[in-house]
C-alpha cells in the first residue's frame, strides 16, 4: 500500500448556510413532532444507569453542569468534555434505533432520488473536497466510512472521483434504502453493508485495505468509545481519521433556555459533546494528532430559529418582521463564532504521529 502524502496544513472557517435551507425549513415546519421525538429519547436515557467517570477522559465525573429538556449535563473539569448524567449504554442506543414511534433513520430518509442527490451534492460533497484537498496521492485513499448510514458520504467520495471506499452501518433500514440509492447513481450495492458494531471491530481489527477511517457525525454515537478508539490506535494501517462532530457551543446554552424548541444538538441521541479540547485529548491519547481544521456551526441558525418558532407561538407577528431580516444575516453572525472556533461542529483530518 502506497503512503499517503498530507498536503499542507488547512485551517478553514464557514460555511453558507443556504446549503440546508431544506433542513431548516423542516425544523421550522415540525418542530413539535421533532421535540417530542427528542423527549421519548429523554426518556428512555433517563433509565439508563448513571455515569460515574467522564465518557471522554474516563476519570471521575466532576465539574459544572448545564441542563436541557430535564436532563443534567456535567462540564468534566479534567479534560473539557460535556458529559451527560446517565450512561449511553448499548442497550439505549439500540432501543432508539429500533423504536418505531422514534424510528431513528426517519431523518435521514429523503424520499426521491432527487432529494437523495441533492443532499450529497449540499452536504457531503463539500466534506469529501475538503478530504480530498488534503491529500496529494488521493487516489491511493483507501476509506472505510465507519456509521455510513445511507450512504451520502460514500455517494459524494465517487463524486470527487475518489474510488476505493466501503461503507458499514449497524442500521438494517438505512443500508437497505442506501443499497437502492446506490445502485441507481451506479455505485455497487456491495460497497455498503450492515454489520454491528462487534462485527466492525472485528473487521477493522484483521483489516489490511483500509489506511483512512471517515466518521461523519459518528464519534458521539459510539457507546464503548475507548474501545474503538483503540481498535483505530492498533490497526497500524491507518493514517488518517476524517470525522464531523458536534461541539458544545452557543446552541447548546440556547437549547438550555428555550424548552419548547426542538434540540437538534444536546438531547435525544446526543448525549454528550465534545470540546475541541476534549476531541484533541482523545486523539492525542490514541496516536493521532490534529492535521487540518474546518470550522463551521449553525448556532445563529438554531439562535433564529428559536426565537422564529417561538414568536410564531406567542402570536408576536411584528417580531416575525426583525427576524426576517436577521434571517439574512446568519452567515455574517456565525463567520465570527465560526473564527474563533466556537462553532457548534467542526470537520477535523487527524493524522497518524
Ligand atoms: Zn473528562
């Protein structure tokens, strides 16, 4: 296998927002089916046993707390993680995958091939560019993208005439809906399959193909962390780890504060939150160090999104007009959070030291 060859470090900032203007819309639309959708998961995590030691830095969990929709978040004063109060065990992940009042891949299902096409084009193209843009021999990139879901990052790989690629995904509905997205843009159907979460370390650990791991908004899911993150540390092939996390940033202090609005970002399956301390401390600890850097978050979005639904709520039709107009701003508002790395996600390429 030939060596991968990093191109310079890139450090970037923002992204327009126009790209999900879709999404957004849909947040605004059925904001209260998404809440109660993330109060049942509240729900359900809030059986779970409670955590003792911080999910990022395993030592005891003592710090800080924040709270958003009836559960306790603690600010790990060891190494910057926002942890919530009760475990993500296996069993809660796999409960609100498979609860069919919560039917988890609901969100990512886009009906046409159409709206398929366009999220790869909006969303994940833009993210396997700037992989690409990093690596001078990207046709030597052999990637395994790690939680693939229904394919998009794999759809937008081909899209940038990256080729050597498979996908894996512990989702049955959302591999079976990708197979038949794939195969009509003419990608094998072969190239994304369905395997636990078990059965994928096992493949990564015995692996020889693959020298990047993509995880596009996957890390927080993830319920034994450390031990994947050390399945990644002993496969000696891998170089590179691509991944999007979500970040505790302003949205989630809005989340805290606007209890009838949908909390896409602390709540529901997200039940903890990276710094980019605590991102770098695990990676640190596992061999990899920060290569290029692409910061952009949506916490004006969420900021006037709130307030739009509930002003609409309150019936304060004259607010309406001062949003509106704010609206257009976003971009101009979130370039600056976005600059000091305070966004609500980030795209980090780590590389092997
Ligand atoms: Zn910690």
């Amino acid at each position: 296998m030939a060596k991968l060859i990093l191109n310079k470090k890139i450090i970037k900032y923002g992204k327009k927002i126009e790209d999900i203007k879709n999404i957004k819309k849909d947040f605004l639309l059925k904001n209260d089916i998404f809440l109660r959708n993330q109060l049942l998961k509240n729900k359900i995590y809030k059986n779970q046993p409670k955590r003792k030691k911080c999910k990022n830095c395993e030592q005891r969990l003592t710090g800080e707390k924040i709270k958003v929709q009836n559960i306790e978040y603690i600010y790990c004063n060891k190494c910057d993680h926002l942890n919530g109060i009760y475990q993500d065990t296996e069993r809660f992940i796999e409960t609100i995958y498979k609860t069919k009042s919560i039917n988890y891949s609901k969100n990512y299902f886009e009906s046409e091939k159409k709206n398929y096409l366009k999220r790869v084009k909006n969303i994940y193209k833009p993210k396997a560019e700037f992989l690409k843009s990093n690596i001078k021999n990207y046709n030597k990139l052999n990637i395994l993208d790690f939680g693939a879901g229904s394919g998009y990052f794999l759809a937008a790989l081909k899209e940038v005439k990256i080729n050597n690629f498979l996908g894996l995904e512990i989702s049955n509905d959302q591999v079976s809906y990708g197979k038949n997205m794939l195969k009509k843009i003419h990608i094998s159907t072969e190239k994304l399959k369905c395997l636990s979460f078990e059965n994928s370390l096992k493949l990564i650990n015995k692996s020889n193909n693959f020298n990047c791991i993509t995880l596009m908004g996957v890390l927080e899911h993830i319920s034994q962390l450390s031990k994947f993150m050390k399945t990644l540390k002993n496969n000696k092939k891998i170089k590179i780890i691509y991944l999007v996390v979500p970040l505790f940033s302003l949205t989630a202090v809005i989340e805290s504060v606007f209890p009838k609005i949908f909390n896409r970002h602390l709540g529901g399956s997200h039940t903890h939150l990276f710094t980019e301390n605590s991102l770098k401390y695990l990676f640190k600890k596992n061999g990899f160090h920060p290569h290029s850097e692409w910061w952009f978050g949506q916490d004006f979005n969420d900021l006037a999104r709130s307030l739009e639904v509930t002003s609409k709520k309150f019936k304060n039709i004259a607010s309406e007009k001062v949003i509106s107009q704010i609206q257009n701003l976003i971009d101009d508002f979130q370039i600056v959070l976005d600059k000091k790395k305070l966004s609500s996600e980030v795209h980090i390429i780590f590389s092997r030291k």
